[in-house]
C-alpha cells in the first residue's frame, strides 16, 4: 500500500516553513530591522493575521540580488546587531531558492538517480547561526528549517536530530506539533513504528483544528496497523474519514464530493485504502459493522464496502470482492449506492468470466429493484434512477434464458424465460422496446407450444403499440398460433378457435394492408370461413382477394374465386358460379388433376341455370342452358343429363325436330346412360308427332323391351304395333302383334284383340289360311277365357265364329243335287247341318250384328236346300205323271225349308224394332219380299217381335 510519502506530500508538509519564509524575506530589499521582543509569527499566528499591502512601485529585483545583497551585507557589516537577522534571512532564503527548484520540478519529471536538491548553503548558514548565536531565543525557528532542510537534502537522521534537539531545547514552541508530526515521520520511514505512534500521539494531543492533526491521525493508524494493532489502527483510519467527510453528500463517491483538495482526495484515498486492508485481515465485510455502527455516521459507509472491494478486484479475488457488495446492499438496502454495488458485481462476474453467478446477480438485482421490489417504496428517487439497469437485466434475462430454451426445448426454460418478459412488459410498458420484446415473448411461448398465449401476445405485439418493425411479422404469427391450436383441438372448442384465426387474419389485412402476406391470409381466411358454413363473410373476403391490386399469387387467386364459385353455387346463383369456376380454371394447370373435377362445376353451375330457367316456365332458355353444358363441358357426366333436359324442354316446346336431333345425339353419344331407358318413349311421342309411324312403333318396342313395369311395356307394345299398322308396315306389325301374344297372354280382350288384327293383316295380305287360323284362335281365346272374357272378347268371338262359319256355307252350296241323288242330297244336308251349326254356333254369342248375319245365314241355308230340292236332278226314266208326282212329293220336301226361311228372316226382320238395322237385317227383309212379296214386297215391317235364336 502506497503511503503519503511522495515529494507533493512533503512540500505541502513543510508549508509552514515556506510561509515563515516568505514573512522574513518582506522587506528584503533593505536592511532587517532589529528583531523585536515579541514572538516570532507561527503559521497558525500568520493565518489568521490580516495583512494590508500598498503596491509598491515595482522595483525591479529577484531572489538571486537579495541573496547577493544580503551575502554583502554579511561581509562588510561583522558586528553589526541586525547581523543574526540578516543570517537567518539569508539561510532562509537559500532554503527558499532550494524549495523552488524542488517546486519547478514535478515529481513524474524527476529521474530516479536524481540528486536531491541542493539545501547546503541553507544548512551552513543555519549551522552557522546556531553556532554564533547559540542562546537566541528564536534558534527554534532556525532549527526547524534545519532539520527540514536535512530531511530535503536526503539526510532524515540529521533532520530527526535537530528535531530531538528542537522539542527538547524548546518544549513549548510555536513548531513543536509539527515536530513531533516530522519525527513521526522519520520514524516510521525507519520501521520505528512504536515510536512513531508515539510521536504521532503528541500532535493529536494537541487541537483538532491543527494543521498535522488529521495526517498525524492518519499516520498513527499506519504506525499502529504496521505493529499490527489492526482492531486499533482501524479506529484511527475511521476517525480520519469521518473528520474529513462526515456531513457530505457522497452518494457519487469522493470525485464528486466538493471542497477536497488534491491532497485531501489523495489522503482518503489511501485510507480507504489501508481501511480495506485492515478489514481484509480481520476478516472481510463482516469486520466493518461493528465500526460502522460504534464509531461513525453511514454517510460514507458504502465507501469503505466500495475500497475493500476495490482492493480484492486488484488481488483478482472476484468472489471476495463480489462478497463485499453485496454484504453491504444486504446490510442497507435502501441506501442509494445498494443497487450501484450490485450492479458492479454483476460487471465483475462478467469481466472474470462467470456467467452463471453474473445471471443469478442479474436475476437478484432485478428482484430487488424491479416494480415488485421493497426498494421502491423504500427509496423512490434511487429506484427511478436504476430503472434502466432493471430493465437492461430484464431484458438479458430474458434472452439468456430464450436462447437456453431455445437449445433445450424444456419447459421449465422456456417459463423461466416467459417470467422475465412479462415482468419486463408490466414494468416498462411504455418503453420503446416493448414492442420488440412482446413480440419476442410470443416467439417463446409458440415456441414452447403455448399457442393461445402465443397468439394473444403476438396480437399485443402487432396492434397494441405504436407500428414498429415486427408489427406485422407479430400480426402474421399470431395467425400461424390459431392454426397450430386448431390441430389436435377439443372438437367443442375447434369453431371458437377458428372463428378467432379468421377475426385475427382479417385485422392483419386490415392493419397491413401493403404486406405481401396479406393475400394468403385473406385467401385461407376465406377458405376457412366457408368451411364453417358462413358464405357471407367467405364471399365477401374472397371477392377482396381476387380485387387485390398487384394482384395474389396465381395459386392464391384460384383459391379466393373457388371459394366465390362455391358459395355462388350454394346461394343458387349459377351465373356467377359458372364465371368464377371459369376463372379457376384458367389458373389450373392443363395437367392438373382437379380440372376434371372443376369442369364437372362449370357444368353443373350451367345446369342449375338451365334448371331454374325451367322452374321459372322459361322453356327456351333452359334448352339453351342446358345445350351450353355440351360446349362448355364436353366430356362432363351432366353433359348427358344436360342434352337430355334440354331434350325434354324441345319436346314441351314442340320443337320436335330439335328434340329428335337430341335424343338421337343423346342415344348414340351415351349408350350406357341410365336415361336411356327414357329416350325411346321420348323418341316415341316426338316420331308420333312428326307423323313417322314406323319410327314410333321401333321406339314403342324399345320402351316395352326396357321398361320395368309390366303394364307399361305391354302398352308401349301394343302402341308399337298400332303405328306399324298405321304406317303400313303390314309384317312387323304383324310380328309385333304376334310378339305381343307370347308375352302378354293376359289380359284376354287384348290377346283376343291382337289376334283380331293378326286375322285382319292376314286377310289384307290374301292369307285365307292363316286368316282362319286366327280366327280359330280368336274363338278358342274367348271361348276359354271364362270369366276374364268381356263384351269384346265376345263380340270377336262371335265374329270369328261368324267368319269361320261362311267357308262351311261354301262347302253347302258346293253340292248339286245330282244323281246319284241319294247320296248328293245326304252329303248336301250334312253340309247344310255343319253350316247351320256353326252359324247357329255364332249366333249363340249373343251379339246383334253377328247374330244378324248368323241369322240371315241360316234362313239362306234354309231357303237354299228348299230351292236345291225344287231344283234337284229328276230321276231318268219317270214317265209324266211320275214325274209329276215326283215334282209334287218335291215340293212337300221344299216347302218346310222355305217357311223356316221366312220364319228366320222375319226374326231378323223384327230386330229391327230394337233399333238394330244392319245390312243382315235389311237383306233378311229383301229376302221377305222376294218370299213373301204380298206381304213383305211393299214396306218392311219393324215391329215385330224378336226371338233368340237357337
């Protein structure tokens, strides 16, 4: 430890002498005038003296002329009585001519071989006079200089001798506390430590206002700490500080401390530093308390923690010194200087390379002096003062412990580091950086996988402060946290979070309007708003995307319009779905695998027009709409429904060529369409109506052939071969008939009736055989058809009956009557039997017109074997009379035949009377008026009662 032992603490040591110097060398430029009996002035005399001074007229002069002058004063004047006072003067200013050259040479300048300065003609001049004026009262004076010219020059015995000799010769001088304070000095320059105490003793005996009190007291501390008396010696070294600071202001440390001289900071310097060295070897901080408390105020109290601490720093004992801070903030906590020395050991921990005592001090200082801590209340004015270090520790600590977290992705790290930004944003929430380090906080928390907390700090980050350079990266990420929440979230809780996603997403766009992440934030918002079922907001959003100028990226555009194409669709409005879907496919890569599916939408958006025109009665523009599907999407599914409806809208239009054209297209464009099973009955009124039988009738076939309903295709069967009958297709009619048959043996009056019309071809086509087979077949149907037989039925049964009854009429009349007679009129009388049962057989169904010509028929048949008899060959060989017997026997014969005639014409005759006068009835009266013509040859008659025929 350096002691005040330097060249600037003995000049100002020896002031006194330079003062008692410059007094006698006053009046140098005369004579001294003879001494006076008086005492000769002291410094404390000379300090507290008032001196007027008149401007002299500046003679000129210097110290090297009043030397010479006083030198030949000596020389010529031997016995002169101002002799000794011209010596004195004389040494004194040899002393002073020695002290300047000491005085113009500062200590840094002076090498270390330097010889001191030169005090020898002092010192002669001084010896000189003692030895010629051995009992001059004022040889105190003349041995103070000496010894302090001896001590100059290098000689500390000869100085230590004279000032033996001064106190000793002369108790009760003016110098004697500087004396003793000088012998001190020697002493302890010569390890004489007890001796120097002692020395030291005495000038602190004296007054405390004494020029070398405080050293003597700072040096007695030094004499006593190097006898090792350190409990001692540490009473003195707090006595020099409190004389020197008590009742400063030192919360800056002694730099700021006004009033000290260079000397004074040096001297407490090195007290504080020797304190710190008795503290040191009494044990560290916990040594200073005690004395704190017992002997001094607290005003500079944290200065002696502050000195040790500084003297362990220089020892490089970093815990130590770090120790001693934090005894004395522990000791006063509240104290304005508690924070400062807490914040010096974080900086030593720093600069000795501990880093984690330096995060724990850090964490430590920020509990202590941040808004929660004691200290605040406790000391407002120093705790607003330390708020920029509480917030710089907030902020380390905070990303001291992010980066841990960041590297061992635990928990625990990432909390910790969470703790430390809250506490930073709750206690400097107007501070610049606040922004930055909310945003930073959600960055930790999306990190730990807190995504709710994430989002609502990114959120305050973003629109909570004023706009800052992560506002809209903070906007952005808090989006990305409502997504990661919707992965894995509780199905209840998935809306709310989604609906919070979209609200943040749609502030972000708001707020950012320029920001190039705008588009897919709007675009996924939509999207996502669609999937929750509100096509509003989804339109609306979507709409703001595809209007966005510089327009979105092209696969961002294609979402946005499918989301418009799709809500569109879903409101029914198809018109504007067709556009948007158009301008999704534009965006679409040609190889891309959704085109087919988003040309399926183009197509259904244009076949829901078609549909609603159709509801709404607009025939014709639903055929457009509906026809438009083929251009728009040609190898789309609803294209065959499309053509199809658009098919059945020219049919309801009577558009039948249109509808022709379709269907035609329809069936040979979509073979395996299941509304194939419709066109041919669609084909078929549309053939029907365009007067095309053939046509309709294969169409009809079609339409049996396919139809599932049984009685459906029986018609369409039927209707087949009406129109090939009517377009004069006489043999697939016929088949067609015969088709019908087979399959639809039931109903009977049908079946019958086919066979009616089969009979009917046939007899058109000349075909009498497979005519009567048909009629066979006609009165076999009916005849078995029991109760399923109807009036039709019977009608074409009876009239089969009738028309297979005529051939056997023909058979009759094929037989003369011929010899061999016998054997003729036998075979013509069955004939006319087998005729007459199958008329009789007719007649009995009952119907009129049948049994009209059933009865005409058998009356002829009657009429006819009356008049083949009249008629009949004659034997050969009858004379006259035979003959005319035999003519006579023959008309008895023929007469019973001819009235029954007469009695079945006239049963039909009386039909009449019931309103029926068919051509059978008409011919059974011309047959009467041929018979009967009195009678009957005149008028008919038509009341007559009719019998059954039986």
């Amino acid at each position: 430890m350096r002691l005040l032992r330097n060249r600037a603490f003995v000049r100002a040591a020896w002031a006194a002498s330079a003062a008692v110097a410059a007094a006698a060398l006053s009046s140098c430029a005369a004579p001294p005038p003879a001494p006076k009996p008086a005492e000769a002035p002291t410094i404390k005399s000379i300090a507290s003296r008032t001196v007027e001074v008149t401007p002299d007229k500046k003679v000129p002069g210097s110290g090297e002329q009043t030397i010479a002058a006083y030198r030949e004063f000596l020389g010529a004047a031997r016995t002169d009585p101002q002799r000794p006072e011209a010596m004195r003067r004389l040494g004194d200013l040899e002393m002073d001519r020695a002290d300047k050259t000491t005085n113009e040479t500062p200590d840094a300048a002076v090498p270390a071989d330097t010889a001191p300065p030169n005090y020898a003609s002092a010192i002669a001049l001084y010896l000189d006079f003692l030895k010629t004026y051995p009992n001059d009262p004022r040889n105190d004076r003349v041995l103070y200089q000496l010894a302090r010219a001896y001590e100059q020059s290098g000689d500390p015995d000869a100085a230590m001798k004279r000032l033996d000799q001064l106190v000793k010769d002369y108790p009760n001088t003016r110098f004697r506390e500087e004396a003793y304070f000088r012998r001190g000095e020697l002493m302890f320059s010569t390890r004489e430590y007890a001796r120097a105490e002692q020395a030291y003793g005495i000038v602190l005996a004296g007054p405390p206002d004494g020029p070398f009190f405080e050293r003597s007291l700072y040096m007695q501390g030094w004499s006593i700490y190097k006898q090792g008396r350190l409990a001692d010696a540490l009473t003195l070294f707090f006595r020099v500080l409190d004389l020197k600071l008590a009742g400063r202001k030192l919360d800056r440390g002694l730099e700021e401390v006004k009033g000290l001289t260079r000397a004074d900071r040096e001297l407490l310097e090195d007290t504080f530093r020797v304190t710190g060295l008795c503290i040191d070897s009494l044990g560290g901080p916990s040594a200073i308390e005690p004395y704190v408390k017992s002997e001094v105020g607290h005003e500079y109290e944290y200065l002696i923690y502050d000195q040790l601490a500084e003297l362990y720093i220089k020892a490089k004992r970093v815990k130590d010194a770090t120790d001693t801070l934090a005894a004395f903030a522990d000791h006063a906590p509240s104290h304005p200087q508690a924070p400062v020395f807490r914040e010096r050991i974080i900086d030593m921990y720093r600069q000795a390379g501990f880093g984690t005592p330096a995060l724990e001090a850090a964490r430590r200082f920020v509990e202590l002096y941040g808004a929660h801590g004691e200290f605040r209340t406790a000391n407002p004015a120093a705790w607003e003062k330390t708020q920029p270090l509480v917030k710089a520790h907030l902020t380390e600590l905070a990303l001291y412990y992010h980066g841990v977290a960041q590297k061992s992705r635990k928990h625990e790290d990432y909390q910790e580091a969470v703790r430390w930004y809250r506490e930073g944003l709750e206690s400097f929430p107007g501070d610049p950086q606040s922004a930055q380090n909310n945003f930073l906080l959600a960055e930790l928390l999306y990190e730990d996988q807190q995504y709710p907390e994430a989002a609502v700090e990114y959120e305050k980050s973003a629109y909570q402060y004023p706009a800052h350079p992560k506002s809209a990266d903070a906007g952005y990420s808090a989006i990305l946290a409502y997504a990661r929440q919707e992965k894995g979230a509780d199905p209840a809780r998935l809306r709310p979070i989604q609906e919070a996603g979209i609200d943040s997403a749609l502030k972000f766009a708001r707020t950012f309007p320029n920001d190039p992440r705008v588009g897919s934030v709007l675009t996924n918002a939509s999207e996502k708003l669609y999937a929750l079922n509100d096509p509003a907001r989804a339109l609306a959003v979507a709409e703001q995307v595809v209007a966005l100028n510089p327009p979105v990226a092209p696969a961002q555009r294609r979402t946005a319009w499918l989301v418009v194409a799709h809500t569109n669709f879903d409101q029914g409005v198809y018109d504007r779905a067709e556009r948007a879907y158009g301008e999704v496919l534009s965006l679409t890569p040609d190889k891309d695998p959704s085109r087919g599916e988003l040309t399926e939408r183009v197509a259904a958006s244009i076949y829901k027009q078609g549909e609603k025109a159709r509801a709404a009665g607009d025939l014709k523009a639903a055929a457009g709409h509906f026809e438009r599907v083929a251009t728009a999407a040609p190898q789309s599914p609803v294209r065959a429904t499309a053509q199809f409806d658009a098919a059945a809208a020219l049919i309801a239009l009577k558009d039948w060529d249109g509808a022709s054209q379709s269907l035609e297209d329809f069936r040979q464009r979509f073979p395996s369409n299941p509304l194939q099973s419709e066109v041919p009955a669609k084909l078929a009124l549309v053939y029907t109506e365009k007067s095309q039988w053939a046509l309709a009738a294969a169409e009809y076939e079609h339409v049996s052939q396919a139809s599932a309903d049984a009685q459906v295709a029986r018609g369409a069967l039927w209707q087949a071969a009406e129109l090939y009958d009517k377009a004069g297709s006489q043999a697939q009619a016929g088949r067609t008939y015969e088709h019908y048959i087979q399959r639809y043996p039931d109903p009977l009056e049908a079946a019958v009736e086919a066979r009616y019309r089969l009979a009917n071809i046939a007899r058109a086509q000349g075909n009498a055989t497979l005519e009567l087979n048909w009629l066979k077949a006609i009165q076999q149907a009916d005849a078995a058809g029991g109760a399923a037989r109807t009036v039709r039925t019977r009608y074409l049964g009876a009239t089969a009956a009738l028309a297979l009854a005529e051939p056997s009429f023909d058979e009759y009349r094929k037989v003369a009557l011929v010899e061999p007679l016998k054997a003729q009129l036998k075979l013509k009388k069955s004939r006319m039997e087998d005729s007459l049962k199958a008329f009789q057989s007719a007649a009995d169904y009952g119907v009129a017109d049948v049994a009209t010509a059933a009865t005409f028929r058998i009356a002829e048949l009657y009429r006819d074997f009356g008049r083949a008899l009249l008629a009949s060959q004659r034997p050969k060989g009858l004379s006259k009379d035979e003959l005319e017997q035999y003519n006579v026997l023959l008309e008895e014969q023929a007469f019973p035949f001819e009235e029954k005639a007469v009695e079945l014409h006239e049963v039909n005759a009386r039909r009449s009377a019931q309103g029926l006068y068919d051509p059978w009835v008409r011919k059974s009266y011309a047959a009467l008026g041929e018979m009967r013509p009195l009678r009957y040859g005149k008028s008919e008659r038509s009341e007559v009662a009719i019998d059954a025929i039986h």
